[in-house]
C-alpha cells in the first residue's frame, strides 16, 4: 500500500514550534490549512457523488442502460470493472501518477459509477432513491463529524472494517450462488455498519496524514485519494442501505 494511506502519521514537524507565540501561530496556520485541505477533500467528493448520480440518471433515461446494463453482454462488465481497475490504479500508482492525471482518473471513476449504477433507476422508484441518498449523506455528514473531532485512535478499528470488508466480498460472491434472500439481508445491514464505521476511520485518518503532507509535493494527490476514499464510503453505504429502504418499482 503507498505511504499515503498509513494512518500512523507524526504529530510533530509541521506547526511545531519552541516559543509559546510561535506555537500558537503555528497552530492557527496549520487549523486554518487544515480546514482547506479537509475542505477540498469534500468538495471533491461531493462533486464526484453528484457527476456519478447525474450519469445514472441520464443513462437510465436515455435507455440504453436498460439494453447495456440489464442485458449482460460484455460491454456491461466492461462498465462495471472500469471503476474497480481506477481505483487500484490511483491507490498502488499514486507516486508515479501526476496530480492532475489523478484528477482526470478521478472524474473517469465517477463517470462510469454513474453508468453502473444506474441500474438502480430501472429497479427502484424515484421516491426512495432520493429518500435513501438523503439519510445516506445525514448519516455520512454526522460520522464524518464524529470522525473529525474525536480523540480516540480509530486505526485499529480501521484495520477490523477492512477485513470486514473483504468478508463482505466473499459473502457477496458466494450468494451470486446460493440467491439466499436472508444472506443478502445479513450482507446489507452488515455493510451499512462497516462503511459507517469506515466513513469515521477514514475522516480520522485524512486529517492525520495532514501531519505529515502539508507543504509537500504530494499534498494535492492526497486531495484526491482522500476524495476517492469518502467517496467509495458514501456509495457503498447508500447502496446497502437502498437494499432496506428502496421501493422497487
């Protein structure tokens, strides 16, 4: 994993100082830096969020996601793994990518999410996509909150979400399968909770690296990766949450 992604970052370094005015002017600048660099990671986010709900919306309209999508030929996989191959991509080649070709992979992962899942405008009803997205971003404002102002060390629970997460995976394999109605509904409530304990990991854990990224040269991927962070923390919770709360149409 790239060095940007360690949660364990120094707390020294940047804003230190050994006068007590130094120290304070210091901390005013790296507080005020902080939240522009935090600040730049949501407005990213929220961008990408709202290009992938634009798309879907507009390729379900059009029809051709009915066709593409619902048809299981090739180009339909194609669409669905493009996004996972973008997002190894950014995260293992970080270091070599520019920031602005990072960018240019960001908006591309977000496209073709929306393409994905858009889907979800052929199955459910307008009423309860928008009710879900609703509860899904007041639940993701209130832990991303929760992760931002609180002094407990998330990193060992990140590291338990994370194997949750690849538990997840092979749960949601093996019932491609078995088409158990109950194990779908395990998986669901169980991913709600463990991209809502991700959403607060990974908060913590942006704001730390801030420590140790201010002023460098790899300030602006982070921008980015952060983004892609919450971004995949957003998505994933809304759409385990929509297994509940979506009315199918």
């Amino acid at each position: 994993m790239a060095s940007w992604n360690d949660p364990q970052t120094p707390r020294s370094g940047f804003g230190a100082s050994t006068g007590l005015g130094g120290t304070a002017a210091s901390r005013a600048g790296y507080d005020a830096g902080l939240r522009k660099h935090m600040l730049s990671i949501y407005n990213y986010m929220a961008s990408g969020v709202l290009l992938t709900g634009i798309v879907a919306l507009l390729f379900a309209r059009s029809g051709m996601a009915a066709s593409i999508m619902m048809g299981g030929g090739i180009l339909s996989w194609i669409i669905i793994l493009s996004p996972l191959a973008i997002v190894f991509a950014m995260s293992f080649g970080a270091n070599k990518f520019s920031t602005g070709t990072l960018q240019l992979m960001y908006w591309g992962f977000a496209t073709l999410m929306g393409l994905s899942m858009s889907t979800i405008f052929l199955v459910y009803t307008g009423q309860s996509i928008a009710t879900t997205f609703f509860a899904t971003a007041a639940a993701f404002a209130g832990l991303s909150l929760v992760g931002y102002t609180t002094k407990k060390d998330l990193s060992g629970m990140g590291s338990f979400l994370i194997m949750g997460v690849v538990g997840l995976l092979v749960a949601m394999l093996i019932n491609i399968f078995l088409q158990s109605t109950m194990l779908q509904l395990a998986v669901s409530a169980l991913g709600v909770l463990i991209f809502a304990g991700l959403t607060a990991y990974d908060t913590q854990r942006l704001k730390m690296q801030y420590y140790q990224l201010a002023g460098t040269n790899f300030a602006g991927k982070a921008v980015v990766l952060g983004a892609l962070s919450l971004y995949l923390d957003f998505i994933n919770m809304f759409q385990f949450l929509l297994s509940f709360m979506g009315s199918r149409d």
